[in-house]
C-alpha cells in the first residue's frame, strides 16, 4: 500500500495515483478472482458474501468515510483477508480505476435514487453505464442490481436492455439471493420489496 494504515481503516486502500488503473497485485497481493461492489454501505453485503468466498478478492468502493470504517471493522471481526476498500465515487473507480477485464463481477445495491426529476442526471446507472461496466468485467462476468425504487428499477432495465451485444438478462444465482444488505433487510422488514436484475457479459 502507499501508506500505513491508519487505526480503523486496516483494509483501505490509499494509490499512488487516482489517475492510473489499480495494479490488483498491489492492492491484494495474490489472490483468486474479483468482485466489486460498488457503495458498500455498512459492509454487510461485502462481509458476508467475502466470507463465503474466501478463494475470491473483494474490493468495496464507498465515497463516505465512516461507511468504510464500519466495512473495515466487520472484515477484521471476521477474520477476514480478501477485503480491501476504495474511497472514491464509484463512477470514477469503474471508468477510470478499475482494469479491462479485471473483474468477474459487480454489484450495485439500492444506489441514491435522485428521485427527484431534476435529479435523474445524478443517477449512475444511465447513458455509458453499461459500456463502462463492460469493459471492466471478464467475458462471462456479472452485473447485479438491486433498488427498492420502481422508477429507477424500470430506468436500469431499459438501460441495460439497450446495450445489446454488451449484456443479457440471466437469473441472479441462488446463493446470492440469500445475502442481503443493511438497506435490504430494513426495507424487507418495512414491506418493501427488493426489486432486482443480473445481466451477463457477452
């Protein structure tokens, strides 16, 4: 890493440079394949599903700080090693960080809705979204999405339904079904259903 880390934050990574692609040797070490999860929240999700995954690296990108504290204490409660974290916008990190090909699957869960119409522009999955996300997965790779927003559900499907020869539609796995996140399971607890969507690199 570029520097030590500092108390509470064991697994963030700090690069040299926020304007070269991550060198994943350097930000893990050796290690198996990747997955990123873009917004991590508390680290509920990433937690869990790493823990699950120990052959597999997980990279968390989250711009707050105390979010990724919170993702850094669970990992080091759990014993585990295959975490890192990146504090950055995620729409910087997938367009400008993270390598071609460099990951076997990305995960978006309930990201800021902008429900607001005026807002919209701010959302992340839109416009060059897919094209972006597709460059950084392996062929074969993943995309998941979840939102508890109706709205924005309909705009991710009618987003990655236009990039055809980029992505197709596939049941998201079972065993992921199964790992929810800190929004996921308030909402669940409120009512609200999880609307979700996984899409397959050609």
């Amino acid at each position: 890493m570029a520097a030590g880390p500092r108390p509470g934050e064991k697994w963030l990574y700090r690069p040299e440079s926020w304007f070269e692609p991550l060198d994943l040797g350097r930000v893990f070490g050796a290690g198996g394949p990747l997955e990123v999860e873009l917004g991590s929240g508390d680290g509920s999700f990433l937690v869990s599903w790493a823990g699950s995954n120990p052959g597999r690296r997980f990279l968390g990108v989250e711009r707050l700080l105390g979010r990724i504290r919170k993702l850094d204490r669970k990992a080091q409660r759990a014993g585990l090693t295959n975490i890192r974290a990146l504090r950055i916008e995620a729409s910087y990190c997938v367009e400008y960080l993270l390598p071609p090909s460099s990951a076997e699957a990305v995960h978006l869960y309930f990201p800021d809705p902008w429900p607001k119409r005026r807002h919209h522009k701010n959302r992340l999955v839109q416009g060059r979204f897919p094209e972006l996300v597709h460059r950084v997965l392996a062929p074969g790779g993943w995309m998941h999405l979840r939102t508890d927003n109706e709205e924005y559900f309909r705009q991710m499907q009618e987003v990655f339904g236009a990039a055809k020869g980029l992505f197709r539609e596939e049941a998201t796995p079972a065993e992921l079904l199964a790992v929810k996140t800190d929004f996921e399971r308030e909402f669940n607890a409120r009512g609200i259903s999880t609307l979700r969507a996984s899409y397959r690199r050609e």
